[in-house]
C-alpha cells in the first residue's frame, strides 16, 4: 500500500506542476506544453506590471532586482508544485529566498566580503517590507536605486510571480489566473508617479496579453467541437477581437476623460504629507545682520565657506522664502504650485537642462552655521563627507520647486560635502527692459501700504513689468545703504528686520535706508503687489577662488516667467552702492516718527520666525513631542529585528495556522447541519476524504465511498461511515438531521486515528492545507437533472455513491 500510496502522490504532484514524468528523480520536473504557456504569460504579465517603477527610482540596479526576484519566484513555485509542497511551506521557501538572496541582488551595500549578508543587512530586508513602502512614496521621486529601498521591487518580483504562476498552475479557474497580475498592475500604477510609467504597454499590451491568457485557458476547458471543427473559426474571432480592443485602446483612449496631459493622476504619494516641517527652523533672513559690519558675530571679513567647481559669477543659494506672513520672509512647506520638501538620496533625477557642474564645498572653522545647506543650481546630487557625513545624509529634505535643501542636522565648521548640479543662469545682474513675466501675486497679507509709493516711483510706466523695474530702478538710485551702524552712531535708527511695521517706515521715510535685508523684500512685496509672482532668495556670490565670507552674503528677489521657471534679479539690480550712507539732516525727523527704537512685539508666532538661530532651536528642543512607544520608526535597531525579522513572521505564521484549522472545522460543522439532509451525510464523507488526501493517504478518485473506504489505512475503520452515509443517501426515505452529526463524531474519530498514524511534520502539511477549503460539490443542481433512462440513472446513482 505504501508504494502505491508513493506513485499516486508523485503522480499527482506531477499533474498539478503541469510535469510529465521523467525517467529519474528530478526537483524541478518536465513542465508540460500547457505549464509552459503559463509560465510564458506569467513572466510577460509581471514583467509589465512592474514597469511602474520605471518612474519611482533612478538607475538601472532596481531593474536586475525585480528581474532576478520574478526568476526565482517562478523556480521556487516551479518546485512547490512539483513536491507538492503546502501553501504554507511554499511562502516560508519564498521568505528564505528573501534573506538568502535579497543582500547580493538588492540590498548590497553593508556585505560581507561583497556576498554575504550581514546583520545590516538582513535587518533592512526585515524593516523595509513593513516601513520601505512610507520612506519611499515620501521619498522624492525617483528615488536613488542603490539603498535599501531596492528591495520593494526585490520583493514585489518575487512574490508577484510566485503568485501570478503558482495561481494558475494549482487552480482549474480561467478567471482566478488574472487576479494577482492585475493586482500587481493597479499596486504598481498607485504607487507610481504623477508621470506615467508607460501607459500603452500598462495599459493596451496588458490587457491584450491577459485576454489571450484567458481565452487560452478557457479553451482547455472547452470539449472539441465535431472533433475539433470549430477551433479555426475561434481562433480567428478572438484575434479579430483582440485586433479591434488593441485598434481602439491605442486611438481612442487617449480621448477618454482623465486622459489629457494637464489633468492629475490619482496617486497615493500625492495624497501623503511628508512627515517634516521646515517652520521649525528659522528664516536665515531674520539673522542677516550676523554677516555685516560691525557685528558680534564678526563674520563680515571671515571666511564663512569655500567652493570649488562653480563657475565665477554663480549665486549660491542658502534658501528661497516664498511666504509671507507680516513679520518674516519665510520658506514654505510647500511652494505656490504645492511642492513640499521631500527627503532625497545622494542621487537626484535632473528637472531641467544646462550646464551640468560638480561642485565641493568645506565650511571652515568659525564659518556658516544652520540648517540650510548652501547649493547652487539644480541640485541633482548630494554627497556628504567626514565623520558626520552619515548624520547629514540620512536626513537631507530638498524642495524642487525652490531648490532649497534643509539639513535637521544643521551644517557645522569642519564638514565637506559636493554637489551635482545643472546650472541654467537664469539670472541678470542688470535689470532686463522686457522680460515675459507671469501675472498672479502670491502674498496674502495686505500690502496697501506700498500703494501710494509705488505710483510715484513707476511713473509713467505702462505693464507691471516696467513699473517693477522703474521700482527697482528707484531703490538703487535714490536710496541708501545702512547696516545700523555701531552702538554710538547715527545710522542706529536704522534697525533690522522686515516686518509689516519695519518696512512701512522703510517706504514711508524721506530717504530709503536699509541693507538687503529691507531692499529685497520690499522689492518682494511689490513685485506681488503689482501682479508678479516674486520670492527672496538667501545666499551668496563668491568671491574668486571660491572664498565666500560675510560681506558676500546678499538678499535678492526672483519673478517668474511664464514659462514655468524662476529668474533671479541679483542685488546689483536694485540694491544702491554700499558707499552711500543715509543724510544725516533727516535722522532727527526720523527719530520723532519712530520715537523709542523698540522691535516690533513678537506675539504668538513661532520661534521660526522671529528668533534668531539659537533661540529658535532652544524654543524647538522644548516643545519636543514625547515619543510614542507605538512608533515603530523610533524603536532601537535591536527591537526593529527582533519585532520585524523574528517575533512577526512568527505571529503571522501561528495566526495563518490557527485561521485554517479553524475554518476548517466550521466547514465540516455547517456541512453537517446544514443543508438537505441527504447532502449532509455526503458531505461529511466528501470532508472526511479531502482530509484523508491531505494526509497522504490515496483514496482513489471516482470510486464508490466503500472502494475509497478501503484505501484507508488497515488501523483505521472508515467503513461504517461509508456504509452511514450510502444508506442517507440511498435509503428509502429522508434521513434524520441527527445521523449526519452522528456521522461527523464518527469522522473526527477517524480523522484522529490517521493523524495519529502519519509523522508530525505530514500533520503540519495537513494542517496548513487550504485544498478542504476549496472543494466544491460539482454534481449538477437537482433543478438542472432531467430524467435519464433507467440505465443512465442506475450508472447517475453509482457516481453518486463516489466522493
């Protein structure tokens, strides 16, 4: 019984692999003609699902990843099947394949002699499957294909292909085979961008690969027809149909609505809000004055950064302010088209085109200090160096729409970090007589005061355009220039900031006195007002060499052009020469307007933009949220490995384990009780049956229940339970509800004698099973029979008494 018990199994296993049988033991077996075409659309329906992280991640290394993942998802599903292995052993395999191999494919950066993997590196194949996904979608795409995050196309290829064929090859259903690919297609399509990865092979070659599939399958099904007559004329109609879907699916979806280029893709990382928030740092315009003269920072002759790479004449920016807010120039969580900062990797994809530069910077001893980090251009990478360089990198938030960078770490003297970047010199250091500007101002608050001075500085001036230049044209001309002078002089009237009040006695005086500071963002403020979408930009221009020190740091505005893009109007534009003091006939008038020189009351505002550096930081470290405990992101790596890579694979694996069982009671228990009562009795020997197989045992298929009853171990008496269930059926009569119970206590006693006979590990294969589950009574509906003749209803009734 036992050798024949053998060859059944193998025999079965071979079928459901798709297998024929081969001469010696082999672990992937012969796939047949039909596993074949399987595998073949398999392999092209996944391939194109994950196509949609074509936009997600920049280099080629994703690509080998999810290649390599779909290979070994089909070999791994191509031996469960072959083995017969249970769904259970089958995932456990694709999770061993995962931390076995996902090191030297994906996540290759902390190896052990350039293959092995270490405890870094099992510890992000654990997390990134449970956090990767959030990093990722906050990420700015597309995301550098050389860390961790690597592994989300890994995994996806993986277990998306094992799957997709292990899908098809275990279940009969035509329709059950195009869930997971389709599943994998709208995943990767959410997940993705709004640029589309690919919307006609995504879109129209998908469908048109899935369809075939499905007619395909369907066709195994399906009796030949006058012994095969027939097949030509389908063959032809489902290719005219697919023809005409491929014809209309490429010329005239692309008039369907949602199609047009303008509209927005509904896409998950559009719906999430990074996790930071730039207010917390301060506007690098509030501290302006610690880079002029005399100061007590005493950086105005001090060498605050040295550059290398740069062409001579390139601003360097320190951060863009686009917001607002009566009190300060600030940068924005998002800018005006809704861009927020999004943490990046050293690699960032370029967004426009220009010269391409690598630039070094190195912050000296007594140099800059803050949490923007100083670029030039269009950053599109970032590489950090020294003993903090790793600090630095982990946390680098880039707006693309300002091209500002912000560093949590804060950039300190002694670090050194280059940057790629595309230089597009969009910018004048003299003011442009035309230039195409957008219309639209961006500023909330109400400006009116600027109203009655703007009119007497444009004059005659027609467009906004040439009242902004007439405007700035006035500031250079006529103004002075002051940075308040020392504690005994008289420009200390002259004092710091930029607020709604500040700048109101700045236009409201009879000369115009200020330093960048006042200049730039009342040239802001008025661009805006005269319908021009115009920010402030923080920086510097260095000087030869590269040196940059206090007195290069400047203010100067942008406009945007209607083309989208941003140009700089250096403080050369507007700015007056350094050289010209304020009149000192007018200081006593000024000082009776202003009377006690105070600032301006701080109020409620945050530290962000009224403090200086270090209050604003302080202010920040004790409003600190307490952290909590439930946030997987804060716990030690220890517990991130022990929670991630041990304890919830277990959880999961006991939880899986405890649902089949369970369902598998109470299917046994609702057949039994429920139901006509003649099908009770047979479904409690069909249960017992499909538990038996389960087990090892080699109940024949289309045998009477007393033939299959006698396949069943000697030990084991199954055949009063066959002779029960023959007689509910067959007998004279309608049989009690309480005999298929009676019959259910008789099969659980059985059942617990063959586990008993077989070995722990073929009770666990049993255990995790789900084919119980999925058994179905496949004998036609009673309403559906007609009346056959006497000889056709004894052989009906003899298949009756099979399981």
């Amino acid at each position: 019984m036992s050798v024949d018990a053998t060859a059944s199994r193998r025999s079965r296993a071979q079928d459901r692999a798709g297998g024929q049988p081969s001469s010696g033991p082999s672990l992937l077996g012969m796939p047949s003609r039909e596993a074949l075409v399987d595998l073949a659309f398999a392999l092209v329906l996944v391939a194109i699902a994950l196509v949609g992280f074509r936009t997600g991640f920049i280099g080629w290394e994703w690509i080998l990843a999810a290649t390599v993942g779909v290979v070994l998802g089909i070999l791994v599903t191509q031996v469960a099947l072959t083995r017969a292995w249970p769904l259970l052993a089958t995932v456990l395999a694709l999770v061993a394949v995962h931390f076995v191999l996902g090191g030297p494919v994906a996540v290759r950066g902390d190896l052990i002699a350039g293959f092995v993997p270490s405890l870094q590196t099992l510890t992000d194949l654990a997390v990134t499957p449970v956090t990767g996904w959030k990093e990722w979608l906050t990420l700015l795409p597309p995301v550098d294909a050389r860390g961790p995050l690597v592994a989300l196309p890994w995994l996806t290829g993986l277990f998306g292909s094992a799957a997709t064929y292990g899908v098809a090859r275990r279940f009969g259903s035509v329709g059950g085979a195009a869930v997971a690919p389709v599943v994998l297609l709208v995943g990767s399509i959410a997940l993705g961008t709004q640029q589309p990865a690919a919307k006609l092979v995504q879109g129209v070659l998908f469908a048109l690969v899935l369809i075939l599939w499905l007619v395909v399958r369907a066709a195994r099904t399906r009796a030949a027809l006058q012994n095969g007559a027939g097949r030509q004329a389908r063959a032809v109609t489902g290719i005219a149909l697919i023809a005409v879907a491929a014809l209309a699916g490429t010329f005239l979806g692309q008039f369907l609505p949602g199609t047009d280029e303008t509209s927005a893709r509904a896409v998950v990382r559009d719906r999430l809000t990074p996790p930071y928030d730039v207010a917390q740092f301060t506007s690098p315009l509030s501290g302006f004055r610690r880079y002029t003269e005399p100061n007590w920072a005493e950086l105005y002759d001090a060498e605050i950064l040295r550059v290398s790479g740069l062409p001579e004449g390139t601003p360097l920016r320190f951060a863009t302010l686009d917001n607002y807010d009566g009190l300060v120039w600030g940068a924005a969580d998002r800018a005006m088209d809704g861009t927020p900062f999004q943490q990046v990797g050293s690699r960032i994809a370029p967004r426009v085109t220009g010269d391409k530069v690598t630039a070094r910077v190195t912050v000296p001893e007594g140099g800059y200090e803050g949490a923007w980090l100083p670029v030039a251009g269009s950053a599109t990478g970032v590489r950090f160096d020294g003993a903090r360089g790793d600090d630095l990198a982990e946390a680098l938030w880039l707006n693309t729409a300002t091209e500002t960078a912000v560093v949590p770490a804060l950039v300190r003297p002694g670090d050194t970090y280059s940057f790629d970047a595309v230089l597009t010199r969009s910018w004048s250091t003299t003011l442009p007589k035309e230039l195409p500007v957008e219309s639209g101002g961006q500023v909330a608050e109400d400006t009116s005061f600027l109203d009655a001075r703007l009119d007497a500085w444009s004059g005659q001036a027609g467009s906004p355009w040439e009242k902004f230049v007439a405007v700035a044209q006035t500031m250079s001309s006529d103004g002075a220039y002051t940075d308040g002078g020392t504690a005994n002089s008289y420009e200390k009237v002259y004092l710091p900031g930029h607020g709604l009040s500040r700048l109101s006695r700045f236009v409201g005086s009879t000369q115009l006195a200020g330093n960048d500071e006042q200049y730039a963002s009342t040239l802001a403020l008025a661009g805006n007002r005269l319908g021009i979408p115009t920010r402030v930009v923080m920086g510097a221009i260095p000087e030869g060499g590269g040196v940059v020190k206090g007195k290069d740091v400047h203010a100067w505005v942008e406009v945007k052009v209607d083309n989208g893009t941003w140009h700089a109007l250096l403080p050369s534009t507007f700015l007056p020469d350094r050289n010209k003091k304020p009149n000192e006939q007018q200081l006593k008038s000024e000082e009776q307007k202003v009377g006690a020189q105070v600032p301006p009351p701080a109020g409620v505002n945050p530290p962000s933009v009224l403090q200086g550096p270090d209050q604003a930081q302080n202010a920040t470290d004790i409003k600190k949220k307490k952290r909590n405990p439930l946030d997987f992101g804060a716990w030690p790596l220890w517990l991130k490995v022990l929670v991630a890579g041990l304890l919830l694979p277990i959880l999961l694996a006991l939880g899986a384990y405890g649902l089949i069982r369970w369902l598998k009671a109470r299917r046994r228990r609702r057949h039994a009780t429920s139901g006509p009562t003649t099908s009770r009795a047979a479904w409690v020997w069909r249960d017992l049956v499909s538990d038996a197989r389960s087990l090892g045992v080699a109940v024949p298929r289309g045998a009477t229940r007393l033939e299959q009853a006698r396949a069943f171990p000697e030990a084991v008496s199954a055949e009063p339970i066959a002779v029960g269930a023959n007689a509910a059926v067959f007998g004279p009569g309608e049989p009690g509800p309480e005999v298929a119970t009676t019959l259910l206590d008789e099969a659980d006693a059985v059942r617990r004698e063959l586990r008993g006979s077989v070995s722990r590990w073929r009770r666990l294969r049993s255990d995790v099973s789900i084919r119980p589950l999925l058994e179905r009574d496949r004998r036609p509906h009673p309403t559906q029979r007609r009346l056959p003749a006497l000889p056709s209803l004894r052989r009906t009734r003899g298949a009756e008494g099979s399981a």
